[in-house]
C-alpha cells in the first residue's frame, strides 16, 4: 500500500497568537488600578497600567519558526511548530482529521495505524 505524503517547507516568521493573555493582562490592570488608592501604591500602579497597556497595542503574537505542508490525508494547511529548520524527523497530530503524522526529511507522512 502506498503511503501518503506531502511535502514540507520550512518558514522562520510564522505568527502565533498567544491565547490566554487577555486574562492575565485584565488581572494586572485591576492590581494596578488597586494599587493606585493606596500612598506610594502609585508609583507601582500607574508604570503597571502603562505597561499593560502598550503590552495590548504591541499585540499578543509571537514569531516563530515552522514547518508548514498540506496534511496529507485531509490536504488541509497544517503547522508543525515543534521543529527547527535541522529537525530531520518527528510526530504530531492533524488537528482537522486528527490522523498520526510523520514528520521525515522534508515530508509529511500520513501514518498508518496497525
């Protein structure tokens, strides 16, 4: 039976947007603005806000090396962030069809499950 596979590239400025900061950025806003009622709380408080602040404009994404393919089953896009440009194999999820993927030399391996 013949194997399905795909081929790779690799990209070194994928964009990934950080998921669960709004939160954490929301919680520091309000220590900040608590910290403002109180005397010398100010000089923490305000700088805490500020910062908060240009953090939300600067955005939440970072930028990071992938390997990028068709998914060799489903021919979906799919990243595999967890390489480097040297990595020369691995393994990982679909997350459309959740099918095993072989990642080897360059390709994408649909892996058959026995």
């Amino acid at each position: 039976m013949k194997k399905l596979t795909s081929v790779a590239r690799y990209n070194e400025s994928r964009s990934i947007a950080n998921e669960g900061q709004g939160a954490w950025n929301g919680l520091l806003i309000l220590i900040g603005i608590g910290l403002c009622f109180t005397g010398i709380g100010a000089f923490v408080g305000v700088p805490l806000i500020v910062i908060v602040f240009i953090n939300q404009i600067k955005g939440n994404e970072t930028i990071k090396g992938s390997w990028e393919g068709d998914c060799p089953k489903c021919n979906n896009i799919i990243f595999w962030h967890s390489g480097t440009k040297d990595t020369k194999q691995g393994n990982f999820n679909c997350p459309t069809c959740n099918v095993d993927i072989d990642f080897y030399e360059n390709k994408f391996i649909h892996r058959n499950k026995a």
